[in-house]
C-alpha cells in the first residue's frame, strides 16, 4: 500500500504539488482564524449569581439570600453543583454545569430561575448574574497616576468610573471592566439622635423624605398661544446644599429641614480594600475582563488602542499605567516558537548536506515542516479552541518527532540507492 502510493505520487507529482498548496492555504486561513491567547481555558462552564443586601450580617445573608437561592438553582438542568458564598451585605453563587454546555445557554436558565426565585428574597435584593467570562478573562490591568499633584483619589476614581470604564467596556469583546482603588463619592447625612428625639421624628421619616425628594416629577401640558409647555418638577440632588433643604416634619406648625437635623457632606463610600502602585502609596486602577471564547490578543490590542485614544482626552498630568499585559506572555510563545522553528530547519540542512552531500535531500525534511505545523492549526480552528501556550509548545515539541523521521527516511533513501547503484541499477524497486 504505501509503495503504491509513493510511486503515485511520484509519477504525479504537479498533483502532489497542488495539494501541498492548497493544504499551505487552508492552513494560513485556519492560523489567522484561531484565536491567540497564553494560558489555556481549562475552568468549568459556570454562571455567578451576585446579590447585594447592603448592611447585614454574614449569617442573616447566608439563611435569607444565599440558601434560598442555592436550593433554587440546584434543579436546573445540566448542572453539575452549586456554590454559595455569604460575606457582609453580599453573596455570591457559583453554578457548575455539565462539560459541554453551551455558556449562554446556562446564563439563560437561570435567569428563568431567578425569576421565579426574586419574590421570596427580602425586599431590596435584586440578584444580578455576573460577567460572560471565565477564570482566566483577567487579560488586562492598569492604573492611573495624578503627576500634578492636583487630584485626590476621589477624582481619579470618578474618572476611572465615568469615562474610562465606559469606553472599554464599548469594545467587542470585553466583558466587564472592574474599578478598584480609590473613593466613591457619595452624599452622607450625619443625623444628630438628640435632635430627632427633640422633634419627635424618626429614621425611617428621613430616609422616606430623602428618597421622595430625590426626583423629577411629572405633569400635564400648559397650552399657551398655541404654543404647548411641558411642565415638571425638578428634584434631582446635585449638591449637599440640595439634600439640606429637604423638609422632613414639622413641630408646632414649622416645617423641619434636613439641615437642622444634622449635617450633609459630601464624603467616601465604604469600601472593602484599596490598590497599591509599586509600594508607592494607594492607587486607582482597572481590569479588564475578557468574553468568554474571546480572541484574547486581538481583544487586547483594541483595548491598548482605545487606551491611547482616552489619554489624549484625559486632565493634564493624569497618566494611564499598564500594569498587567497578557499580550507580551502570547508574543513571546509565538516568537519562542517561531524562533525553534528556524534553529529546527536550518539545523536539519546542515545535517543533511553536511553528511549526503546533497542539496535536493535537505529541501525532503525543510518543506514538510512547516507545513505540517500550519496544518495543526486546522483542528484547532474547527473545534473552536485557541492556541496557548500548551498547544503551542505541543508543537514545538513535535517538531523534533518530525525532523528525526525526515532524516531516517532521507538517510533509507540514500541507502537504498547505493544499493541499487552497486547492483548496477538492475532492480526497479527502490
């Protein structure tokens, strides 16, 4: 069989020819279209459920969202387990499905589920799901540094959260870009209790007058000279002095303002950790998080693009610091492997013309092999896997499979025609 076809192949050898090319072709095609990443996905389908209930214990969390929402989840179809972690004023559940399932598939199920579970949870908790990405979506972080001097950590956390996080998070492919570092800023009202028992009024008073009044109100249409007016009322807090006007009750007919109930400020929300820049002092800073089956690579350099662009449009002195880059890990295994590659081939040269003698021989193990690395890329691409730095070094380690074979058949060859050279070239086998 195999002497069939290596005589076929050798009296046909343009078809031969034509198929090396077209297989050359397919396999460029499948390279560009695999996605590049360095560290392989190997972490289960899984779907997190986030709810926030904010102020309360670990334990009240665990036996009225965490429980309720586990023992919900577990009769979902396709999944494997269910995990739940309660913290203070949040939770976390982690459901597992069955290998193969389809991630957005899982998203969907419980979303269904969670539906019906809402109405048993405590009033104020809406479980949210958490991004579509994996363990290993963390590709990108950065951080920004005021040079100036003129900006607080509020300030740079304000614009980390309202301009840089929202351009990144508009790019394909990004899944959630996290804040972390600095402070939210955030209206506090300091109420004095001796002054609340003075008047006689409540905390859940103030909370109902400050949430009533933090709005705009709608009305009906004035129509004047044939002209129609819109007319509403405006009650959106946009400073302290705003929340201090707010009336919450009255004593003996006058009216009480928040103001003479306490104090408004505008100060840092409560916060569970900070970020550090090269031991320098705390930091505001961001991570981006890649879509699940995501081409990391290319995900990254839209994100340094995009990156480039907003620094532009920053405050003067604000400067945006790459932390973490997986890009350099992917460039350095695709150079690392390019760079065997060439050592393999010309190595191989050398050894075949060295010893045979004989240029037509080197070229017998040169051409198949990159060829039939390309080709390993046509699998990759049709199971919709990425190539990391496992399946690449897989690759690198073949390459001296396929050199050693591409000699011993080279040297066969040689032997076999001596042989038929000292026979007087009487046999018309080789």
């Amino acid at each position: 069989m195999i002497e069939k076809i290596i005589h076929t192949s050798v009296r046909h050898w343009v078809v031969v020819i034509f198929f090396c090319l077209l297989l050359g072709w397919t396999s460029w095609q499948a390279m560009k279209a695999t996605p590049l990443d360095a560290l392989p996905d190997l972490s289960d389908v899984q779907v997190i459920v986030y709810s926030e209930w904010t102020g309360q214990s670990p334990d009240l969390v665990e036996d009225q969202v965490t429980y309720p929402l586990v023992t919900a989840l577990m009769g979902a179809p396709k999944v494997r387990y269910v995990r739940g972690q309660s913290f203070f004023g949040l939770s976390f559940v982690n459901v597992i499905f069955e290998e193969g399932t389809d991630l957005y598939w899982g998203r969907t199920r419980v979303l269904e589920y969670l539906s019906s579970i809402r109405a048993e949870l405590p009033p104020g908790v809406n479980p949210e799901l958490g991004p579509d990405a994996t363990g290993v979506g963390w590709i990108y972080q950065y951080a920004l540094k005021d040079t100036s001097g003129k900006r607080s950590l509020a300030d740079l956390r304000s614009l980390q959260d309202w301009v840089i996080r929202y351009d990144l998070k508009g790019l394909s492919g990004v899944a959630e870009v996290a804040s972390l570092g600095g402070f939210i800023r955030q209206y506090q009202v300091e109420i004095d209790p001796i002054k609340l028992r003075a008047y006689d009024i409540s905390i859940a008073q103030v909370v109902k007058a400050v949430q009533s009044s933090n709005r705009d109100m709608g009305a009906k249409i004035l129509e004047v000279s044939g002209t129609e007016h819109f007319i509403r009322g405006r009650g959106y807090v946009k400073t302290p002095e705003d929340l201090e006007v707010i009336p919450v009750g009255e004593f003996q007919g006058t009216p009480i303002f928040l103001r003479e109930l306490g104090r408004v400020t505008l100060g840092p929300a409560m916060r569970r950790g900070a970020a550090d820049l090269d031991g320098l002092g705390e930091a505001v800073g961001g991570i981006v998080v890649m879509r699940w089956g995501g081409d990391a690579r290319k995900i990254l350099q839209s994100v340094k693009d995009k990156l480039t662009e907003v620094q532009k449009s920053l405050p003067e002195g604000v400067e945006i610091i790459p932390v973490y880059d997986r890009s350099e890990l992917i460039d350095e295994a695709i150079e690392n492997l390019m760079h065997k590659l060439i050592e393999e081939v010309v190595i191989v040269s050398l050894v075949v013309i060295l010893f045979l003698w004989h240029f037509k021989s080197a070229l017998i193990a040169i051409i198949p092999l990159p060829l039939a690395i390309m080709a390993s890329f046509i699998p990759l691409s049709a199971s919709g896997l990425n190539a990391n730095i496992m399946s690449l070094s897989g690759i690198a380690i073949a390459i001296g499979a396929m050199i050693d074979a591409s000699i011993i058949l080279v040297e066969n060859a040689h032997k076999k025609l001596e042989k038929w050279e000292e026979t007087g070239r009487k046999e018309a086998r080789i």
